[in-house]
C-alpha cells in the first residue's frame, strides 16, 4: 500500500501536541504491560496494521508472551488475562466503537471494580491516543515498517 502522505511533515506544529500527549499517556503511571494490551486491541478493531505490528512487537521486547499477545483479539474466552486486564480490554472495546452504543452503565460500574476513578481517566486518555494513531495511519497508509524493511 502506497502511502497517501507524512502526517509529521504535513502538520509538525500539531503533530508535537499530539507526541507530547503520547508522552503523557506512557508516563500516566498505568502498567505497561497493560499500556501494551490497550494498544494492541484498539488496533486490532480499527485494522491498523502498522500499530498492531509495532505495539505487539514493543510489547514482545518489553517481555510480554507470544501466546498472550495472539490471545489479546479472543480475549473474552482466554484464562490469560488478569481480571484488572479483562476490565480493560472490555473498557477499550467500547471506548473505541463509542458510537455504536455509548458506554453502559454496567460496564462503568464494572471497571471501577478494577480502576480507580483517575486510572479510568488515564485508561480513557491511553484508548483515545491509540485511536488518534489509528485514524493517521489508516487514513494515510502509514508507511509500514514491513515495507520500510523491504525497501532497505
């Protein structure tokens, strides 16, 4: 897939907002490991081929098991996932379809179960930034690291 254009070189000044952002998310105090699983699983429903390929691949280098990271797209019926993990995944699932149904009421109540009201806010902050890097990289066919490699 051709890219359509560089999102960093078309819109530098906002692009720096939206890497300080970024910044923030990773230093919010949530785990990384659950960071990891976040990005993974937004990715994967918005299809963003790039952003699965990185973020399986840094949360690899971070330590995290082959076997999870296959498991993060059929997570409901996997025993490998934490409970807190399980709250996040479901939280990140409707957070990133908002629009098909908004957030439950049950679904809320059954996260802070698990968050706290400011890791809520922060495991909200981290879905919205993942779905900001999906929508660039989808929309203008993020130059993929596996055709960066081929062009090498």
């Amino acid at each position: 897939m051709e890219q359509r254009l560089d999102f960093f070189a078309a819109a530098p000044e906002l692009m720096k907002s939206v890497i300080a952002l970024n910044q923030a998310v990773e230093k919010c105090g949530l785990e990384r490991s659950l960071l990891h699983l976040i990005k993974l699983r937004a990715s994967q429903i918005n299809g963003c081929s790039f952003c699965v390929d990185m973020h399986s691949r840094e949360a690899r280098q971070d330590g995290e098991s082959e076997q999870r990271l296959y498991l993060v797209a059929a997570w409901k019926e996997s025993p490998l996932f934490t409970a807190r993990e399980r709250a996040a995944l479901a939280w990140v699932e409707t957070v990133t379809q908002v629009a098909d149904a908004g957030v439950p009421d049950d679904l809320y109540a059954a996260t802070l179960e698990h968050f706290s009201e400011q890791e809520l806010v922060k495991l909200t902050v981290a879905t919205g930034m993942i779905n900001t890097w999906n929508r660039l990289c989808v929309s203008f066919h993020a130059l993929h690291p596996v055709e960066v490699a081929k062009a090498a």
